[in-house]
C-alpha cells in the first residue's frame, strides 16, 4: 500500500484546504492596501518559500537542464498563474470571500473543458454530471 503522502487524493484536499485559508487571509490582509500590492506581497512569499523548498529537498536543477517547450509552458503557467491572482485579489477587496472563492473555484470546470478538448482526457458521463453541479453550486453561492 502507497504510504498517505504518495496519493495525490492527499495533496489535493492539502491544496483546497491551504487555498481556503488563502482566501480567508487574503480577505483580511488586503483590507488596507491596494489589491495589486497584496498580490506582490503574496508572490515574493510564495517565491521564497518555493526556494527554501527546492534547497532543502534538493530539487535545485540547472536551468539549462529545462527543456525550451517546458520553459515556454512554465512561463505561460506562471502569466496565467499572475493574471489569476491580480484577478482574484482585486476580486477580494470588492466582495464577499465566502462568494468569491465559489466563483474563483469555476477554475474546476474550465479544466474540465479545456483538458477535454486541447489534451483530448476522456471523462465519463458520471464526471460531467460532477462538473455541472460543480457549476450549479457556484452560481448558487455567488447569488
């Protein structure tokens, strides 16, 4: 049996548990200062803690170890990863996080639709009725 830290079941329950502080932080935090500054304050946290992560477990690599077609869709990942915080932070000092988060969570779906149709993944008719009640609940909640 896989010991619990190599399911990636865990680690993704760990990553919505982290995001829903994120968002209940963030809420807090960007109070009293402009949205676009608390996403820069976030980024050189999280860069920091990418590094000392990288060094301590010894996944430091080269850079020029990495692949052009890997370089080109990191740097894409990363503009879409920055646009996606601008977005939702601004989104945070303008509403509700208990309705934001829900909204910022359709993420869900349009991975669904996107990775159906650019990477060609199968999903069952069980999984899209998943990702239409997913849908559903965020309209509901942002309501």
């Amino acid at each position: 049996m896989k010991s619990l830290l190599a399911q990636w079941q865990v680690w993704a329950l760990l990553s919505a548990g982290f995001a829903a502080l994120t968002a209940i932080f963030a809420k807090i935090g960007v109070q009293d200062v402009a949205s676009d500054f608390a996403t820069f304050i976030r980024t050189v946290v999280i860069l920091v803690l990418a590094g000392v992560v990288l060094f301590a477990t010894g996944q430091w690599q080269a850079p020029g170890s990495v692949p052009g077609r890997t370089w080109l869709y990191l740097l894409l990942s990363g503009l879409a990863t920055g646009a996606s915080w601008l977005c939702y932070f601004r989104a945070l000092k303008l509403g509700d996080a208990a309705r934001v988060a829900p909204v910022d969570k359709l993420s869900v779906v349009f991975v669904a639709v996107f990775g159906a149709l650019l990477l060609g993944e199968k999903l069952s008719l069980l999984n899209w009725l998943g990702v239409a009640l997913i849908t559903g609940g965020a309209i509901l909640v942002a309501l």
